[in-house]
C-alpha cells in the first residue's frame, strides 16, 4: 500500500526532500551570519617620544628695554547746554545777517566735535574786521578824550564806532547773552547790565540809548560822565589778583568780564593805556618853571577855544585835546612837568591775571577748580580782541607789540585801524 503510494508520487515526494534541504541550509546560513557578526573597536595610536636636540641659548650682552606704547583714550568733546531759566524765547529763523555768522540753527557752521552734523555751532560774531566765536560776549569801549583826537579821525570816527558797535549787537542770536562796558581816564569804569543778558531787540536799543549821548561833544564834555541813563560803576577790590597790584584803563572791564565767565572780548581802545602803578613820586619841579608851565597852559587853552569857534562858525565837529596834550599841540617845544616813576604792565602778566580771574570765577560757580595761569592757554574758553584806533601814520610801535603779543597769549586777534578813512572801511554793510 505504502510502496504503492510513494511510486504513484514519486515526483511529489522528491520536491518536498529538495525543499527541506533548501530551508535547512537557510537556516543555517542565517545562523553562521549572525554569529559571525564582529563589532569593530576604534584605533588607538600611541605617540612615540621623540629626542630633539636641545640648544643653548646665549646670553644678551647689551640689555635692551623695551617699552610699551600705552595708547591715551581719546576724550570726546561734548556739548552741554545750559538752559536758561524764566526767560520766554520767541520761535526765531536762522537768516544770514551782517556781522553774525552760524548760529543754534545753521547745520553747515562750525560747531564743536561733530556738532555741526547735529545744526548746532558756535555763534560767531564780527566786528571791525576781527571776527569771534562765543555764546557770551563782552565789549569793552574807550571813552577817553584821545579816542577823539583828529588823528584818528575826531567825533566824526568816534560816532561812527558807537553806531557800529550797536548794529553789531543788533544782528546777533538773541540766544547769545552780552554785556557793554565802557571806561574813561581816572573816572573808573561803567557797565550797563549787572550781568549777561540775551540779546535781544529791547536790550540793544537799551545799549543805543545809553552810548548816544556818549563824548558828543556837549556842555557836558567827555568820558563816562556823558553817558545816558542806566548803567553802574565797576567797582571791588576782587577784581585784582596776582601778579597786578591794581586795574585801571580797560584792564579793570576786563576783569569784570572774566568774572561774567566772557568767551569772547573785545577791546576797542586808542592805546595801551595806563596799565602801570607808580613806584615813585614824580621829582619836585622849582616854582618858576611851574609858574611857567601853567601860563602856557592857559595860552594853549585859549588856542583851542579859538580854533573851536571857528569850526563851529563852519558847521565843522570840534577839536578834542585834553591835559598836557592842549601844551604840546600848540607848543610842541614847552617843556612839561617831570612824571612819576612807573611799572608798566607787560602783556603775559595781564594775560596770566585774566586767566587766573577767569579761572577763579569758574570755581566759585561749578565748585570745580578751574585752570588758571598760561598752561593750556591755547586751549582756554576765553578769547581776547584788540582793535586799536590809531593816528593816519600808523600805531605807536610799543602799544602795537604789546597789543600783539597779548592777543596771542588770550588766543585773539588784533587790529590797527588808522584814521576815519579805515574805519569807514571795516564797518559792517547795512
């Protein structure tokens, strides 16, 4: 039966042994693989040791120091604005005007650092020619008789001076503050203003009318006697320090001004002036001579009310002449009275005790010590101009040096004018 069943299917029953022999291989196949499976390690090297040769090194013979550069931080410059407190400024418009250059508001001046990318440079000012940069501005005018000597141009040239220096004032920023001072001979020194005040139309025409009457010639003669109403006399006697032993001329406005903390001055003055103390009484003179001396000064006296009356007669503006200066225009040869022995001041003294006031007054105001003396002068806050009113042939040699060599110690400017004629030519256009 059996061998009857395996001879019907003989070919059945040779694909079931070749197909139990393909699995069995299979599966051994899949065990030898798996078995075999070897998890390789990572390398590791081994650094051999390596002998270099070692050299000696030699000695320095010559030592040599080597410095280090330390670089100094550069400092930026800042601009601090001070706002100025109960006061009602108007909305106002940046215009070029004469005279006045820049301004808050002008983004192509010259301001400090990199302010002019921001609209805000120093306010700039000129006058006669000399042209300053400052948010306070001083100026000092002379009064004195010689300031109106034909020479320089007479009453004619002294008005047109006191008519520019309104105008100048006139055409600034009325966000710039200023003062006016004016000083006489042996009358001491007056201000208009206590302090800086803005400059605005009001305060200007207060300025107009306190210099017009000012050495117009009148009954009431010259000086600061003459001036209009307002104003107070300068005076106290913290207004000198080391190395002066006293002010006057226009050394004592000046020191007013460094105690108003002025960035920029200007001096309009016929000379050097009395900047001096005396070391010693004048030598006694015998009485004849005096007896003399005096009778040509009422002779010279009556020349010049002669001369006078007859300018008046042509609708001219008179002569001024004053003191020994009456003697020596009419008798140049007459002997005068022998003088007192006197210091004169030089300009780096006068230079070093602006700086020191300047400096003192800063203290007194920030509680900060400031700088004093003319280390860093060129650096300093304060400029100082001179404009000097000369004779037609030219300025006296010693007041044109020492005028020169204190402008550039106060980091200014100075400049001659000689005559009516050169001051008609550095007013500012209208």
């Amino acid at each position: 039966m059996k061998k009857r069943y395996f001879a019907k299917h003989a070919k059945s029953s040779a694909a079931l042994v070749s197909l139990g022999i393909h699995a069995l291989l299979i599966v051994v196949a899949l065990s030898f693989v798996a078995v075999t499976v070897i998890q390789k390690e990572e390398p590791k090297f081994e650094a051999k040791p390596v002998n270099r040769p070692k050299m000696n090194l030699r000695k320095l013979q010559v030592p040599v120091n080597i410095k280090k550069k330390v670089q100094k931080p550069k400092l930026r410059k800042r601009i601090v604005v001070q706002p100025k407190m109960n006061q009602t400024m108007p909305d106002i418009k940046m215009p070029e005007i004469s005279g006045v250059k820049g301004g808050l508001g002008n983004a192509a001046g010259d301001g400090l650092g990199g302010a002019g990318a921001l609209g805000f440079s120093m306010p700039e000012i000129e006058l006669f020619g000399i042209k300053g940069k400052g948010e306070k501005i001083f100026i000092i005018l002379d009064s004195t008789p010689w300031m109106m000597y034909d020479e320089l141009g007479g009453i004619p040239a002294y008005t047109l001076i006191k008519q520019e220096l309104v105008k100048i004032l006139g055409n600034l920023n009325p966000t710039v503050v200023f003062n006016v001072a004016v000083f006489g001979h042996q009358t001491g020194s007056y201000t208009l203003f206590p302090g800086m005040v803005p400059a605005t139309d009001a305060n200007v025409k207060k300025v107009e009318e306190w210099l017009q009457p000012l050495n117009a010639v009148k009954a009431g003669g010259y000086g600061t006697k003459t001036l209009g109403p307002g104003g107070k006399k300068i005076e106290g006697t913290d207004l000198v320090v080391e190395p002066l032993k006293n002010v006057n001329h226009w050394s004592e406005p000046a020191m007013f001004a460094m105690q108003q903390q002025a960035d920029t001055v200007f001096i309009l003055a016929h000379g050097w002036g009395h900047l001096v103390y005396e070391k010693a009484p004048a030598k006694p003179w015998s009485e004849s001579k005096m007896v003399r001396f005096r009778e040509t000064q009422k002779k010279a006296k009556e020349k010049l009310d002669e001369e006078n009356r007859k300018r008046a007669a042509n609708g001219q503006p008179q002569r001024v002449l004053v003191g020994w200066g009456i003697v020596r225009a009419y008798f140049p040869n007459e002997e005068l009275p022998p003088q007192p022995e006197r210091y004169w001041y030089t300009p780096r003294e006068m230079a070093e005790a602006f700086l020191k006031q300047r400096a003192l007054a800063e203290q007194k105001a920030k509680g900060v010590p400031g700088k004093s003396g003319l280390r860093g002068t060129k650096k300093s806050k304060v400029s100082m101009n001179v404009v000097q009113f000369v004779p037609k042939e030219g300025a006296d040699q010693k007041d044109e040096e020492r005028f020169k060599q204190f402008t550039g110690l106060m980091n200014g400017e100075y400049r001659a004018l000689p005559g009516l004629e050169a001051i008609q030519s550095a007013v500012s256009p209208d």
